[in-house]
C-alpha cells in the first residue's frame, strides 16, 4: 500500500522527467523545422508543410500613458530585469540592487514539494556561541 505522500512525490518525479521530455523534443522539433524550411522542402511524400500565420496584440505602453494617463499606473506591470536595466543604463552602474530593493513588493506564497526521507536537507549548522 502507498502513502500519500510517496504517491505524490512519483507523481512530481514522473512529471519532472516529462516536461525534461518535452522540453528535450521541443528543441530537437525546432532543429529539424530549421533545416526543412532552409531547404525549401515544402512537400515530401505524403506530408506537406502548413504555414499558419499567429496573430498576437500588445498594448503600447506610451501610447496607452498619453491616451490614458489616469490608468495607466494601475496596469503598468515592470519586471526585475528590466527594472534593474534600466536602472543600470540610466546611472551607468553595474551593481542596482541597493536601488532596485527599496521598490521591491514582497508575497509570499507557500510551494510544497515532497521529497524522499533520505534526500531531507538538514537543517543550516551555526557556530556555537562564545561562553
């Protein structure tokens, strides 16, 4: 009989090993489409190349500021990267994180994850204290 939570954990393991999987085949895929389409095949055999076109829309941000200006503060979303590129391109400094950390909102969010007993991460040693 299983535990619950040696169930849960194959379950991580068996998703862990897939996603590697498809990640693995998603860039073989993208290597071999690569070559096809440099060779010009369009059809072979029985199969033939489909060309679909993926329309997307993004917002422009400085246009929907000056259309929007009252709005725009709530919808504006900045990523750590970028803030901290721009930061770095603006003050020409390497190193922003002093700046960058007083911006910084914080969430936490519990994750769980199960583990087998015999790979538990013990606990961090500190120093014995001075008597």
């Amino acid at each position: 009989m299983t535990g619950e939570l040696e169930s849960v954990y194959n379950k991580q393991e068996k998703l862990r090993v897939l996603r590697k999987q498809v990640k693995d085949l998603e860039k073989e895929l993208e290597c071999e489409m690569a070559g096809v389409l440099s060779k010009g095949i369009k059809e072979q055999d029985e199969y033939a190349l489909e060309e679909k076109e993926r329309k997307s829309n993004t917002i422009d941000p400085k246009l929907f500021k000056k259309v929007y200006p009252h709005l725009f503060e709530k919808v504006v979303s900045i990523t750590k990267k970028d803030a901290e590129e721009a930061l770095q391109n603006e003050y020409a400094i390497k190193r922003v994180d002093a700046l960058i950390e007083l911006l910084y909102e914080t969430t936490i969010k519990p994750t769980y994850g199960v583990i087998k007993k015999e790979y538990k991460r013990s606990p961090k040693k500190t120093m014995p204290e001075d008597n």
